[in-house]
C-alpha cells in the first residue's frame, strides 16, 4: 500500500498531463489496489479522486473499482481508453475532411489551448490526410500549450503559439480563417465540460466569429451525475503567477473552469 500511495503522490503532482494520461496510470494503480482488498481500494480510490479532483476519467475508474467484478471492469476500461484517441481521430475527420479526394482537400486551419493527448492523436491522424496549421494558446502558467506545440511540430504540422489572453484575437485574425476549434475536456456532464482555464475565452472567441468549436472527449470522460458533485477544478501555488507580490495583493491560480455545453 505504501507503494501504491507513492505512485498516487505521482500523479498528485502532474500538473501537465491531460485527464487520458493520468486515467491509465491511475487504473494500473487501482488494479493493483484490488488486488490487496476493498479496504485498500477505498483508500486508494479517494486518495486519486483527491489527487485530481478534475479528472473525470479517474472518478469513473475509482467507481468501478468497488464493484464485484472491479479487476475486469479496470482492464475493459483500460482498453477502451488505448482505443480511444484512434476512434475519436476517425470522427473528427469526417466532421472537418469534405468528400474528396486527397489532393484536393483545402488546408484546415484549426486552433487548440493547452495540451491534451486525445485532442493531439486527432490532429496528428488529420495531418497525415491534410495539409494542416495549428494555433495554439501557451497555457499559463504550466505552459502545457508550448508542450502541445512542440509535439505538433515533430509531427509536421505547421504551428503558431500565442497567450492565452491574445487567442480570441489571433483566432479572429487569422489567416487562412480558422476552419474549426478542437480542444480536449478533463471532465463532461449534461451540462457543462471541464478543461484548462483559457477554454472557455477561446470557445467563447470562436462563436462570436461563427467558427464551430469540437470537443474531442472519450466514453471515460463522460460522468454520472452523482460523481459530477465531487468534481471539480485545481488550484495552482500562487508562486507560479507571481513569487514575491506586495502586501494586499492576493493571488489566485486556478487550473480548470467550468465551460456551458450550450
């Protein structure tokens, strides 16, 4: 159990990786828990959902973990979320491609915030299609957008990196016009979608300008409502918007916002 509370201290302090990354290593952990009985699950299970209380595949994970058959449940999860992000490609490209042939496909224009490993696997299956350009938002304060960007660009695609508060902006101005916004979501309910701060300023930009905006999100990622009351989003040291403010200032860091589906 000791070991296995480290490997959730591993994942506490991961403020980079999207909700698709963390969810893996957190069944691996979890199937291991089972295997030391439901009082270690318990245990193990809260410790995760309080580790990343935005990560709604993690909350589904711990859930099924409980259950009688909690072991076959986590692997069957586990594969469905391996199978995901090529599953998702395939959808996304029959929402952006039209139906045509290859070399006479226009090149997309698409505009992204932060990182999120689902919303990268569509982008790199699209580019092998089409000719594609990325913009995408840094991320501050972790600046997991920069990482984004570089993963884009080792795979070819043509990127442009802007501030999170410049995106509407450069979205608006781009050119070639921006043919659609793509970004992931840490967490989705009936009503609303979670994702990295900046989310909802570009989704916001977007539809003022008329672009579509997509959110690439797996099974895993939807939550029952019950287990929706105990989401919700991180907060981030004040250290890293600003280490030494003068008195009377109060920093706040908020990781995640709260994005209306509608």
């Amino acid at each position: 159990e000791e070991t296995l509370a480290h490997r959730v201290d591993v994942i506490e302090s991961d403020h980079a990786s999207g909700a698709s990354a963390l969810a893996v290593q957190a069944v691996d952990i979890l199937c291991d828990a089972v295997s030391l009985g439901p009082l270690v699950v318990a245990r193990i299970g809260r410790a995760l959902c309080r580790a990343q209380p935005a990560m709604a595949p993690i909350w589904n994970a711990a859930a099924l973990a409980f259950g009688s058959d909690g072991e076959e449940s986590l692997r069957l999860l586990r594969a469905r979320m391996i199978r995901a992000p090529e599953s998702m490609s395939k959808v996304l490209s029959r929402l952006l491609l039209p139906e045509a042939s290859a070399g006479s496909r226009p090149p997309l224009s698409l505009a992204t915030v932060s990182q999120s490993g689902s919303v990268g696997a569509c982008l790199t299956a699209l580019a092998d299609v089409a000719a594609l350009r990325v913009i995408c938002a840094e991320g501050r304060p972790v600046y997991e957008g920069r990482l984004m960007a570089a993963s884009l660009a080792r795979a070819g695609i043509a990127v442009t990196l802007c501030t999170d508060a410049a995106v509407g902006e450069v979205v608006r101005d781009a050119e070639p016009a921006v043919d659609a916004v793509v970004i992931g979501a840490d967490a989705v309910t009936p009503d609303w979608f979670l994702n990295k701060c900046g989310t909802h300023l570009l989704a916001t930009a977007a539809a003022s300008a008329g672009i579509p905006v997509y959110v690439v999100a797996g099974r895993a990622t939807f939550l029952n409502p019950i287990l929706s009351v105990g989401v919700r989003g991180r907060t981030g040291p004040e250290v890293e918007v600003w280490d030494a403010p003068p008195a009377r200032v109060e920093v706040v860091n908020p990781y995640f916002e709260r994005i209306p589906l509608d």
